[in-house]
C-alpha cells in the first residue's frame, strides 16, 4: 500500500538522475547565462526562464510518466509528419543564427523541429522494430520503413544541422543492432552513409577551390558544407602546438576560450560563480556549457555531471532486460541513447576531443524546445520502467494492462533468469 501511495512512479534511480541534473543546470545556468543578462533589466531574468522551464519539463515529466507506454506507439508516425513539415517550412522560411536555419516561431513561441523529429524517429524506429520481429532478426519490410522514415528526417535536418542528423542516424543504427538487423545489411547501410557524407564534403572543397563564386543548387543546399570542412581543418591543424602557444582567432575562438576555462579550473576549479570565460565564451550557456562547469567545479564536478548521465544508460538497460515486450525495451534503449549520446558529444567537443558542433547539454544547457523535449524523454523512460518491467520481488507491481498484438512481440533480450 505504501508503493502504491507514493507520486513518483517508476524506476528511482532515473528520477534521482533528473533532479540531479536539474540542479546542476540551476548553478551552471546562473553562472553561464551572464553574457544575456546585458540585454535585461533584470539580471536574474535568464535564470528565472530557465528555471521556468525547468518546472515545466518536470510537469512534463510527471504526467508522461502516468501514461501506458503502449499509448506512445500512436505519437511517433504523426510527430514524423509534423516534424517534417515543419522541418521543410523551417528550410525556407526558419530564423537564421550562425548561417543556419533551425528555428521557426508558432503562435510566438520559438520551436526547433529537429527536436520533434529525434522523437518522432525513435518512437517509430522501436515500434517497426518490435513490429517486424521474426526468427532471424528483423523483416525487410520493417527495415525499408524504418529506413524510409530516418533517411527522410535526417535529410531535412542534414544540410542545416549535421550533427543533429549525425546523432539521431547513430542512435537508430544502434536501436537496429539491439533490435536484431543482419550484420551484412549494417555493414552495407553504414558503408552507403560514410560514402555520401563523403561525397558531400569532398565535392563541396573542389567547387569551392574551383569556382569560390559559383551559385547553384549544391551551393546553395549545402551551403555549411564549406563550414564543417574547415571545423575538420582546424580541429587536425597544428595539433603539434601546445594549446597555450597558439594565437586565439575567428577559426577557433571557441573552442580556445573552452579550454582557457578548463585550464582555469587548475583541476580542482575555481569555485561557484567563479568563472572567468562566461563572459567571453561564445554559447557558454549552451553547447560549451561543459566548459564552465569544468572551470567552476573541477574534474569532480564533470565526473559528476558524467556519471548522471552515464546511470541513465546503465539503468535504462538494465531495465530493458526485464520488459517482456519488443517495443518497451527498444524504444527506452533509444530513448536513453538519444540523451547519453549528445551528452557524451557535447562533453568531447567543450573538451576538444573532437571538432565543434552545436549540440547543447541535455537538461542543463539553455533552450526552452530542448528541455521540455528531453522532460518527455524521462517521462518514457520512467513510464517504461513502470508499466513494462517484470520484478518477481515486486508484491506492489502495477495491473497488468492489455497490450496490442502490433507491440506484443517478445523482446529478444529479456533476462532468461527472470
């Protein structure tokens, strides 16, 4: 009875995550958002709608977390569909920052589509999956409509955000290898996409060297193509050079501000609401967020802020090891690598493991879309936790539901000893 009156469902261990980086993106926010606090009166305002939508992603959180997970399976074909008209309007029509068109503006709200679509490709990729289950892995049926479903977002969301494409084809190629694909159809799939990445970047640097004023579809379609080779260029340039020997410039200002930051922090950092790059870091409330958590906060505070993330991963797997159905286990492994995955990218680009991206921190860096799209994500994984799992020693398990015969595949990874 105690289980039963208690408000928050679900696996605890993925709440205690939630909270955990709720609180650090409080501090972190509070000290990061300094440059925006120029065009206010207020200087608590950016805080204060952070924290805002903070509240709201866990409003978010708990009401997701109330809903049979067998419900999500209706939301990932019409959020694909909405998310690719509106990822075709914000093509022509989408506000411009950096050169890139991601945002659009519904009923005054700003909204980015690419977060709708991560979700409406994940839920759809587990529910495919799940759905075309058979005795050697998965059906070429459900492989050609998952394809036909990631291929078509990714391409909408390529030419504006690679990284964005890159994430959600990395998190989907994974769901494939879990859900059962063939080795030989990944190993052809993987090939195909290498190749014409490939083809893009290197066809962009001829024309470019070529004829530097030419105007056609390809230049204008792939118009950051030009960018993300030069990111490539300086990120293997002078790599020989010791980081405070080279001079700082438009190539690299951020970046270079980014480890300035961390080499403040002298390992055991500077302390809270100490840094001194917030106000010289581009995105220091964003994708270099990281960055001015290291200054402030140490190696202890980013193995802190890594260790969060990487709980969600391990208990979201643990968790799919005792779901009886396909679809569940799945879609909380997807759902769980979307959040890790650009967690772990945005932490290697503000450590300059690896060239520079836009991807902002799950949860902690600034952006109101973001952070109430990643509250869904939690509310799933928890939902998942509580209505999907089985535990033998759980006299308090929630009532069985009905489930439909489209997501009542077994999971071909449940824990044979449960």
């Amino acid at each position: 009875m105690e289980e039963k009156r208690k408000i928050l469902k679900g696996d605890k261990y993925i709440w205690g995550a939630f909270f955990g980086l709720c609180l650090i993106s409080i501090l972190s926010m509070y000290t990061a958002s300094g440059t925006l606090t120029y065009n206010s009166d207020n200087i608590y305002d950016p805080i204060i709608k952070h924290a805002k939508f903070l509240v709201g992603s866990t409003i978010v959180v708990f009401v997701v977390h109330y809903v049979h997970y067998k419900f999500l399976r209706l939301l990932g074909f019409p959020l694909f569909i909405v998310s690719s008209i509106m990822l075709l309007y914000t093509l022509f029509f989408g506000e411009k920052i950096n050169d890139a068109a991601r945002w659009i503006e519904v009923a005054g709200i700003p909204i980015q589509p690419s977060e709708l679509a991560k979700l409406g490709v994940i839920i759809t990729t587990a529910y495919f999956l799940a759905k075309g289950q058979v005795e050697k892995g998965v059906s070429n049926d459900a492989l050609k409509k998952i394809l036909i479903i990631v291929v078509t977002s990714c391409l909408l969301i390529f030419t504006e955000n690679f990284s964005t494409a890159a994430l959600i084809g990395l998190v989907t190629y994974c769901m494939m290898i879990i859900g059962g694909v063939s080795f030989n159809k990944l190993g052809i799939l993987l090939l195909s996409v290498l190749l014409f990445v490939g083809s893009i970047l290197i066809t962009a640097k001829v024309v470019d060297e070529k004829f530097p004023d030419s105007k056609n579809f390809f230049t204008t379609a792939m118009h950051r193509a030009n960018m993300w080779n030069g990111r490539i260029a300086n990120y293997f340039e002078d790599n020989d050079v010791p980081e405070y020997e080279k001079e700082t410039t438009d190539n690299n200002y951020q970046e270079h501000h980014a480890y300035m930051a961390i080499a403040n922090s002298n390992g055991i950092g500077l302390g809270p609401g100490n840094s001194l790059e917030r106000d010289f870091l581009p995105q220091a409330y964003s994708d270099f967020i990281f960055a001015i958590i290291l200054e402030e906060y140490g190696i202890c505070g980013g193995l802190i802020v890594m260790g969060l993330y990487i709980s969600i991963l391990f208990r979201a797997y643990q968790n799919t090891r005792k779901c009886s159905q396909a679809f569940p286990a799945f879609l909380m492994m997807g759902i769980a690598m979307l959040i890790v995955f650009q967690a772990i990218v945005n932490m290697m680009v503000a450590t300059g493991v690896i060239p520079v991206t836009g991807q902002p921190l799950p949860l902690i860096s600034r952006g109101g879309t973001s952070v109430i799209i990643t509250g869904i994500y939690f509310g799933i994984l928890l939902s998942i936790s509580r209505y999907a799992t089985i535990d033998n020693n759980d006299n308090n398990k929630e009532e069985e539901t009905e489930i439909p015969e489209s997501i009542s595949a077994p999971n071909p990874n449940l824990k044979e000893d449960i």
